[in-house]
C-alpha cells in the first residue's frame, strides 16, 4: 500500500460521532425514511433511481433507455434524450418564480459588489451567446475560459453552454504555457479572458498573459479574445484578435435560442493531473451531468429556495463547476461568488462575507480551513454567522482536528459538516453524508444512493472493514465523464483497467464497520497540494525542461497548511556551477522555472541536487525509496 499522510492515525482512533439536531431531522428535504426509500429503491433498481431522479428536470425529448452499457467503459446515459443544461439552469426560471430571484451575488475583493437575478443573468447569457454566434462559433466548437471569479465568468460558461459549444476552463492561475496548450490541444476558436482582477491585494494583468500564451497557437485556434474589463488598466489591444466584451454585446439581442442537444454532447472539457504525462482534458455531457449535479446538490446540500450558497471555490476547478454554478442554478439557488483572496485584508473576509450576505451554505476546502485555523476563532466568533445552516468540505482529505474547528466556529456545532468525496471525473459527489446523517469526524461518510463505492485490493476483492485498500465505484453513475479527449484507450487504462470491470479512483480508503469511508490519500503518483491534483510526472517534466538539469524526480511531503506540498530531487547539469553563484540560487531559480511552467498551484518547499536518483533495472525512478529517504515511511 502507498504511504500516507499522518492523519491516517487520527483517523484509526476517531470515535466521535454527532447526530443531527431534531430541527434539521425535520426541515430535510430528504428525512430518514426518504434516504432508506432511495437505497432500497436504488438497490432493487439502479435505473429506476437514476430515471427519477431525470425526471425531476426539463427535456425537449426524453430518452430511449436510462443507460446503454453496451460498450463498456463507454457509458452512455440517457441515450436518446435531448435538451441543454442552460435550459435547466436559466431559461426555465425565467417562466417560474425565481424569474426574479437572486442567482448570483458578487464580491469583488475591494468590496464592490454586484448582483443578478435570474432573469438579468439570462438576458446577460443571451447577449453574449449571440455575440459568440455572431464570432462563428457553433455547436460543438470549444470557447476556452480564462477568466478570474467575476459575473461574466458564470455568464460566459452559461452562453457557452447554451449554444453548445463546450467550455474549456483554464485556472486563472495557471501559467501562459499552460493555457497555450490548451488553447492548442482544444482548437478553442474564441478565448474569453479579462484584462485583470485583483487578489492579495495585487492586479493581476490577466491579459499580459493571454498575450504571452496565444502567439504560436495553431493557425484555427484562438481566432478572437474577448475580454473582460475587469480592473479597466491599460491593455495592449490587438485587432482584429482582441474584443471588448462591453463592445461586442452593445448590439446583441437579450434573447437567444438555446441550441437542443443530444444527451452525451460535449457541455465541457476539465484538464487534470493523471500519473503519466501532461494534464488529460475530462469530458463531461449535457444529461448525465446535469442529473448528476442537480441531484446531489439538491439531496446533498438540501438546497431550499431561502439557500444562499457560498462555495469558495473557483468556477474554473470541477468544484465550481458543478457546486459553484451548475448545481446551484439548476435548482434555482443564489450562490456567491468572491473574487480575491480569502484571507485579504484580514482572515475576517469570508465570515464577513457569510454575515453581510445572510449565506446559509459554507462549502469549502481543508486548506482555506487550516489557513483559517491558525488565526483562532477570533474572526469567525466577531461576526454573526447564525444564518449558516450546512457546512461542507471537498477537495482533500480534512481530517478530524480541522473537521472539529469549522463545526464548532463556523457552526456553532449545530451545522451538520458534510465532508464530500468525489472527483473532476466523478463529475459529482459520490460519497458524502447527508444532513441528516450521523457525522463522524474525518470521514466522508456512506455512498450516496446509486453510488456503489466499495474498498477493494489489487485483485478487486472487497477488503475487512478497517484495512485499507483501493477506493473503486462498481457501477456507472450519471455524472461519469465521457472520457478523456483523443485518448479512450487512456481512460480505459487509468480507470477501468487497473482493476477490470471497476472504476479505479486513485485514492486509498478504508471502510468502517458502518460502512463510513475514510479516505487517505492517493494512491498513485499524484500529488494533492492545496486541494490542486498535480501529476509528478508534470513536475519532472517541468524541471527537466530547464537546461541546467539532468534528471529529476518529485516526491509529495506532508504539509500542515497545504496538506502536501512537492518535493524535487535534482541530478544537475555541472554547467549550473558557473551558472549560478551557490545552490541557492540555482534552488531559488528551479522554483521559480516550475512557477513559470505550470503556475503557482505548484508548490515546491525544497530542491535536493543529487549526483544519481534510484532507479529499478529497467531504469524507472523508485519515488517510494526517495519518500522512504524523506520521510522513514515503508513504502
Ligand atoms: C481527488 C480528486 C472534487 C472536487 C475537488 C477535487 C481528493 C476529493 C476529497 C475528500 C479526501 C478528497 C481525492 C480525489 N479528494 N474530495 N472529501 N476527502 N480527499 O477534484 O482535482 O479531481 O481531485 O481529490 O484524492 O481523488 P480533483
């Protein structure tokens, strides 16, 4: 078994259990008697769950069959069925009460503030849906995203949507490298970006970095930039190339036709880390993943037309995607988004937040949590944060100490803390409690109804509960992405292969005696930094970039903040001695070289130079001996 992290011990001895206050047993949506329904009725009928829950949205033609596993791994859902998420997720309220309802509420990190209602948000959407027409965009052209937390982010996945040409979202904190091979392995005809948003109390000039990456696409790509203005800072313009956003809707019409699609079109693209190679573009459609979303974030989050949900995440990471934006849409919830840096000026701005705005959701992440942590409960306790009423996590594994602090002072310990597992590829969540669940401190709770998650060993056997072993769902789910872009054999390969007739997730668990999971960390050469998946392949690939090294290998160490951060081992080239004027230097120059590559997600704490790295016979690196060096773990 992989090594772990050290809260594996915490988690081998958390005993505590909370169990819901009487009040929230009542005012669920889903109340014990309704989560037994579903686990019997998913159990006795996989489909018959999935259908229901299918039937609670909108569709222009309903499908042939809930699900058609003829050609395994390649699930298809509701085969037949057409419609458009947008649909689902805007024009329908704007024919319903939450027509002039809230959907979304911005804060900028100066503190300005912007809202929408569902109806401004759709005539917003229509614009710039045929705006992005009007730049010959059509069905199944990709737009690429390079857009910071704003309005026009969530806009501008929604038009893309709507017309049916799939989003591909790039982090705004990923380098010009980057997003150059994104723009380039999706072809994307239009980028749309900003000029800059501020974080850390800082400008970020986005569009310096647009200009840095598109030059060198291939020729269709990237054909028109429409950008944001954000920070209203002077931009370098390139025409015809570069559009203002402003400019290009003046004319447009707020009224727009929603393109009909079939259930497993393309709604967006989500590059992420694997074990080999660059970052592989999930894919994920228009049904699947809109029943998937809407159910989980309606059961899950319990969402009530009086819910006012804040997920720190951003839109551009599969978190925001689908709990940040389409889920809360779906179900006619308003959400909140923040633009800067969640500790800016002072640890106070997201309990801030919380209380001006009245959020009753607080999902977030186990960094933002421990970062929070360090400060004390001073901040949260000097606001007034009674309008909470769930409290989430996702993202990494949060751990009991971390789990027991936002309970207690961002819920008052009467906010049910839902730690949900799940992944870019999963599309939603897979394993979480719900809020009426008995919540146990560190883990992630039971399988959702329809999920099944078991725990198994390298021959796919189930494991003793207690031991460890590989987390892996066994039977299709709606939100399954479609695959990984030009690559089935890959998919194949990394999910379906590793333990045929599985999924294979990647992650070490463990599964109690209740059937609660515990996760532990991955399983393969993927680091988890922050929450970001990071592939040390990637890293060893950045670094070897650079002329003044040889060979590299990267190792994940436990992190207090961060959960992990990476480590380098580095066999350099001799040239570096007269290079650089000591190993500092040469240290502080490969940091800052893989910042440059890949972007500041990556966070290196330290560079060893080496004279020879560990290799098998056959010459692959032996990470696990390096780990063992490091941290004195068995590997
Ligand atoms: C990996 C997926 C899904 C949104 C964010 C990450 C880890 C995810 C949890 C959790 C422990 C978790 C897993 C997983 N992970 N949620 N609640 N507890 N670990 O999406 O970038 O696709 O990463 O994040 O290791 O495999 P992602």
């Amino acid at each position: 078994m992989p090594p772990t992290t050290g809260t594996l011990d915490a988690l081998l001895v958390e005993q505590r259990v909370f169990r819901p206050a009487p009040a929230t047993v009542i005012e669920a949506n889903i109340k014990p008697h309704d989560l037994a329904e579903a686990y019997a009725l998913a159990g006795a009928d996989h489909l018959a769950f999935w259908e229901k829950a299918a039937l609670e949205l909108e569709w222009r033609r309903k499908w042939d069959a809930v699900l058609d596993a003829s050609n395994p791994p390649l699930y298809r859902w509701f085969p037949g069925a057409q419609g458009n998420i947008a649909h689902n997720a805007l024009d329908r309220h704007v024919h319903a009460w939450t027509k002039n309802k809230l959907a979304l509420i911005w804060e900028g990190e100066a503190g300005d503030c912007r809202k929408f209602t569902y109806f401004e948000l759709y005539r917003e959407v229509n614009r710039l849906a045929g705006a992005l027409r009007g730049l010959g965009v059509g069905r199944g052209d990709r737009v690429c995203l390079y857009m910071p937390p704003i309005p026009e982010t969530v806009v501008a996945m929604l038009a893309a949507a709507k017309i049916g040409a799939p989003h591909v979202f790039v982090f705004a904190g990923y380098s010009a490298k980057a997003l150059r091979e994104r723009v380039n392995d999706s072809r994307a005809k239009v980028v749309i970006t900003a000029d800059g948003f501020y974080r850390g109390g800082r400008m970020i000039d986005l569009k310096a970095v647009v200009d840095e990456a598109l030059p060198g696409v291939r020729p269709e790509a990237a054909e028109s930039v429409v950008v944001v203005r954000r920070t209203g800072h002077d931009i370098d313009m390139q025409e015809p190339r570069d559009l203002y956003y402003h400019d290009l809707l003046r004319q447009e019409s707020p009224e727009a036709p929603t393109e009909v699609m079939e259930a497993d079109e393309p709604l967006f693209w989500l590059h992420t880390s694997g074990s080999t190679g660059k970052p592989k573009a999930v894919v994920h459609g228009h049904a699947g993943y809109m029943v998937g979303a809407h159910h989980t974030f309606r059961t899950v989050f319990d969402v009530k037309p009086t819910d006012i949900h804040f997920c720190t995440a951003d839109p551009g990471w599969i978190t925001g995607h689908t709990y940040g934006v389409y889920g809360p849409l779906l179900t006619g919830a308003t959400v909140i988004l923040y633009e800067g840096h969640p500790l800016y000026p002072q640890a106070d701005r997201l309990p801030s937040i919380i209380e001006r705005y009245g959020a009753t959701i607080f999902y977030a992440t186990p960094t933002l949590i421990r970062m929070l942590m360090r400060y004390g409960p001073q901040y949260p306790k000097k606001r007034d944060l009674s309008t909470l009423r769930l409290l989430g996590s996702v993202g990494e594994p949060l751990g009991p100490e971390a789990w027991m602090w936002l309970y207690k002072h961002f819920g008052g310990s009467k906010c049910p803390l839902l730690d949900t597992w799940w992944q870019t590829e999963t599309g939603m969540a897979m394993i979480a409690p719900m809020p009426i669940s008995v919540l146990k401190p560190g883990s992630v709770g039971k399988a959702l109804p329809g999920i099944e998650a078991e725990v198994v060993d390298q021959a796919g056997a189930p494991v003793e509960p207690g031991q460890g072993g590989y987390l892996v769902i066994k039977k299709p789910w709606p939100a399954m992405c479609l695959g990984l872009e030009g690559d089935p054999a890959g998919y194949r390969a990394a999910y379906w292969e590793r333990i045929p007739g599985m999924y294979f997730a990647g992650d070490v668990a463990r599964r109690d005696e209740d059937g609660y999971f515990w996760i532990q960390g991955r399983a393969d050469e993927v680091l988890n930094i922050a929450g970001h998946r990071v592939g040390t392949a990637e890293v060893e690939a950045a670094l070897t970039a650079h002329r003044f090294v040889a060979e590299a290998a990267v190792i994940g160490l436990p992190d207090k903040i961060k959960g992990e951060v990476a480590k380098a081992f580095v066999v350099p080239d001799p040239g570096w001695i007269a290079a650089f004027p000591d190993a500092d230097a040469f240290d502080a120059e490969l940091r800052a070289h893989v910042r440059r590559e890949l972007g500041p997600i990556v966070v290196m704490r330290s560079v060893e130079l080496r004279d020879t790295l560990p290799k098998t016979t056959s010459g692959k690196i032996l990470r696990r001996q390096l780990r063992k060096e490091e941290l004195g773990e068995v590997g």
